[in-house]
C-alpha cells in the first residue's frame, strides 16, 4: 500500500499496517469463532481468532497461485513470531511480529520488472531483506529453503 507516497505492508486480510522499524503488536478486532462476551483481552487468545497469523509454506500455497504471485503490489515474507504464539489449525497466531525477509513476486504484464524494483526499493524501509524473484520456482526455490 502506498500512503502519503511512502510504500507500506498491509496484511491481505485484515488491512492491518506493519510499522517499518518495529515490531507488530497484536490487538483483537473482534471476529471470534466462539461468541465471547465483547471485553479487551491480550492477543492471541486460544477461544479468540485474534493474533498475527503465520504458516509454513506447504498451507501458503493458495497464496503462490495466480492472484498474489502475478501481482507486483503484493509480497511474500519470512516472520519472526514472539511472545504468546498459539498454534492452530492453518499454522500460528502470535501477539508480535516483525518480517525477516521480504520477497517481491514476478509480474507478467509490460512494465512490471521497472515496478517489482520500485516496490523492493519501497520496502527497504523496513531494514530486512528484500529479494526481488524472477518466477515461479525461484519464489517456492527461496521460500522452501528456509
């Protein structure tokens, strides 16, 4: 996401900002699986839904396909997971969390190569690596290596 043109991480699901430079604090937004009564408890909460989310690469796949591997705004990373870290079904929740490294995903249209650079250069700001991939493979080559 770019805001006050400055390239930003966003998660894909909640809309949440990641802080360049610091760690993501978890905060309950309130979706629970188990009706709770609405009161202020720390993130993740095993009844709650609530956490930073993370998973291996085998439960990311759906994230690998199509949509987010040819989009050149979205990106893929290694997180370092502190704190409370439940684990669930789909992998983990956690209530902090700051990226390890990034990765910037191919893009097939005219123009993509100059923006996937411009996007790796962007998130510099978060003082982690970030490697541009080249295809496919490579982003499952890199990710599976971890």
């Amino acid at each position: 996401m770019r805001a006050e043109g400055v390239l930003k991480l966003v998660s894909v699901v909640k809309g949440v900002t990641w802080p360049a430079g610091e760690p993501l604090a978890a905060k309950c937004l309130g979706r629970r699986l188990i009706p709770l009564p609405r009161r202020r408890h720390p993130a993740p909460l095993g009844r709650c839904e609530c956490g930073i989310y993370a998973t291996d690469l085998a439960r990311a796949s759906q994230y690998l396909r199509d949509s987010i591997l040819f989009d050149v705004g979205r990106v893929l990373g290694r997180v370092a997971l502190w704190g409370t870290v439940v684990e669930c079904e789909r992998g983990f929740r956690a209530s902090h969390a700051y990226p390890t490294v990034l990765y910037v995903p191919p893009a097939p249209e005219s123009g993509a190569l100059r923006r996937a650079l411009e996007l790796a250069a962007g998130l510099e700001r978060y003082r982690v690596p970030v490697e541009l991939l080249s295809s496919r493979r490579r982003i499952t080559e890199s990710l599976a290596s971890l």
